[in-house]
C-alpha cells in the first residue's frame, strides 16, 4: 500500500539581506512582493473590515514593527478591497497605551487606517467564549471577536513565560483582554500566567525596597505603605512584571508549570481563530531585532541573533515552526544575552535564555489542529 503524502505547507520567506540598490529588494518592498504571494484579493469580500493586529510596545521599548512596515500591509488590504484597522488589546491604561502607540510611531498618519483598541479604552469591551482545559472561560476583544478578517503580524522575540514569542503568543495573549467585567483576571490574559491561581508572596528579607515592582506595574496596583509591600487584588492582572523585574527574588507568584502555561496558550490562541472562518487569517512574523524578551517590557535589550528577514504564511505552526527553525540555526551576536549565555548556533536560544520550553506551544497548537508543524520554505528571488 502506498504511502501518503506528507502535506507541507508554504511559509513565504524574504531575507533581510539587500543586495540591489533597488526598491523591491528593500524590507518594504520585499513585503509588498511577500502580500502580492498571499492573493489577498481572494481572502477577502469587498468592503470587508480587516484587522492588522500589532503589538504597540511600551515606553522604552522600541523594537515593535515599524510604522512604514503596517502601511505596507494596510495599503495591501484596501488594494484587495478590505478595510483595515491597525489594532492591540489594552496592555496598560488604554488611553496611555495610545499614547505610546504614537510615541512608537504608530498612527493613523504613518499606518494609513485608524488604530484602535480592540477591547476599548478600559480593557473591558469581550466577548466570553469557553476555550475548554485548561483555561475555561476567556475573554476575547470584541473588535477581534467580531471582525471576519485578520492579519497578524507579530515581532519575533523572547518571552519569560512562553520562551518564544511570534503569532502564537500575538493571537493568545494580545487577542485577549487583561481581565472581564465580571469575572476579572481569571478570564483574561493572566489566567494564562496562572491557571486560575494568583495569589502573590512578599518576602519581606529579600526586599531592598527598590520599588521596580511598583514602577513597572502597569495597572497601579502595587504600593508601599510604611515600606510593606501591597497589592490590590481586584485590579490586578496577574500579568507578572513585579515578579519578572524584582532583583532579589523578592516577590513570589503561584503560577502555572510550563506545560501547563505552553497549553494554555495555544488554548486561548485556538479560541480567538474559532471566531474567524478558514483562510481569513494571515500571518506575517518580522525577525527583526529578535530580542531577549517581550515589547510591554519597560526597555529592550540589543538583538540576540542578526536579522533574519520576514515570512509570510496562511498556517500558524507552520510559520512558528520556520521562525524556531531559522533563529535556532543563527549565530549568537557579540555584546548581547545570547552571547553572555555562550549560546551556540544550532541550539535554541529563547529556551536556553529564558529556560522555558518554547516549542511545547507550537506542538500543542498542531495537536489542536491549527496547523502542521510540516512546511516548505518559499524563499522570494528576483
């Protein structure tokens, strides 16, 4: 009996290498050609609002995907008769979040279609849906609830909970809010730090009263009264930046085993493609500046590998899976994390840095059936 035929999917690849003074071989002109492979114009009904989800950064963190990089896709859109909308779920007060939005660059000026928040200026315009263990409950951003078309366009980087972070952590942490107006944190994005648990320890001998835990919080919800840490439980998103940023280990967070967390992530990132129909998802991963850890840091370290180029793909794994594959196969740059790490080309650099299994996410997503780890890489030439 003859055996089947394994089934690759394309994952469409530009380097970032410029090897002719000439538009088309510029990053921007290099997507342009990426957009003209994915048929937009056969994705897409005429008039059909598209969202472009981004991730909008942070003060000090500077390495998102560039505005000249977001006109490219939404001038590609409104050539394929759809309407786009450049979007991101509140990361910190959402009227802040705009603003650094446009600090970053990001407006309706440079992008060229309005940019807005996906779950309102609070954070708590979603839509529950039940995403099944080990999350239960989420709440999905009603703007990328309701739309029918998307392209996700993710910066490739470091995580220090999922390792790696491209368009599954986009999709799963961004698509959904930090907390629902009934049932808060546990159906928002930090039930995915904590599976339901989220109680916080001080340890008191360790604090050397620094206070980075209160400056980075981006909700306002830690203080110091009498120099004894306090936190508002309500408020809280869980999100773990105290935790992350604390220099002496002082604050410890119940959270989830990395299983656990990798699960729960393609979980969540499942339950925001339930809401669109096949083919209206595309998506788009820069790997460039690849830094150690994500863009809502206050700050961003230099690149750990050099530039690598885009890659365009219509299948979630697949392009997850090329972006590993191609980061795991570069040289460490001098003067940065990897380097420090005496990290060696052909390992994985995210989960030696961050010593979390990054690709546990990319295999439940294929369980899941988001996708097939199984891809061809269709490099652009001239």
């Amino acid at each position: 009996m003859p055996s089947k035929e394994i089934v690759k999917a394309k994952v469409y690849y530009a380097s970032a290498r410029v090897l002719k003074w000439t538009h088309g071989e510029s990053l921007p002109g290099k997507l342009e050609r990426l957009l003209k492979e994915a048929g937009l114009e056969n994705r897409l009904h005429k008039d059909e609002a598209v969202a472009v989800k981004t991730h909008f950064g942070s003060h000090g963190a500077h390495r998102i995907v560039r505005p000249v990089f977001l006109r490219k896709v939404t001038e590609a859109v409104r050539a394929a008769g759809g309407v786009p909308f450049v979007t991101d779920t509140v990361r910190i007060k959402g009227l802040e979040y705009l603003e650094v939005a446009n600090a970053n660059g990001i407006n309706q000026l440079s992008v060229g279609a309005p940019v807005v928040l996906a779950d309102g200026i609070f954070g708590s315009d979603n839509v529950l849906l039940d995403a099944g263990e080990p999350l239960g409950q989420v709440a999905i951003a009603s703007a990328i609830h309701d739309v029918p078309a998307m392209v996700v366009v993710s910066h490739v980087k470091g995580h220090i909970n999922a390792g790696y972070a491209g368009a599954i952590k986009n999709l799963a942490m961004g698509g959904i809010s930090g907390s629902h107006r009934t049932c808060g944190w546990k159906c928002g994005r930090g039930s995915m730090h904590t599976i339901g648990m989220g109680e916080f320890t001080w340890l008191e001998q360790k604090c050397e009263l620094c206070y980075q835990c209160q400056e980075v919080c981006p909700l306002d919800c830690i203080s110091f009264p009498d120099e004894k840490f306090e936190f508002d439980d309500e408020k809280c998103w869980r999100c773990g930046r105290c935790v992350r940023v604390c220099p002496t280990d002082a604050i410890e967070h119940e959270g989830a085993d990395d299983e656990t967390f990798m699960k729960g992530l393609s979980t969540a990132a499942k339950a925001v493609l339930s809401t669109f129909a096949p083919g209206k998802v595309l998506y788009v991963n820069f790997l460039l500046e690849i830094q150690p850890e994500c863009d809502c840091m206050p700050g961003a370290d230099v690149p750990v590998v050099q530039d690598l180029g885009l890659m365009l793909s219509d299948d979630l794994v697949a392009i997850e899976k090329a972006s590993m594959d191609m980061i795991s196969k570069a040289a460490p740059l001098p003067g940065s994390a990897a380097s420090d790490c005496e990290i060696k080309p052909g390992h994985d650099v995210f989960e030696t840095l961050n010593h979390k299994p990054g690709h546990i996410q990319v295999q439940e997503c294929e369980r899941l059936g988001l996708g097939t780890q199984n891809y061809e890489l269709v490099e652009l030439t001239d």
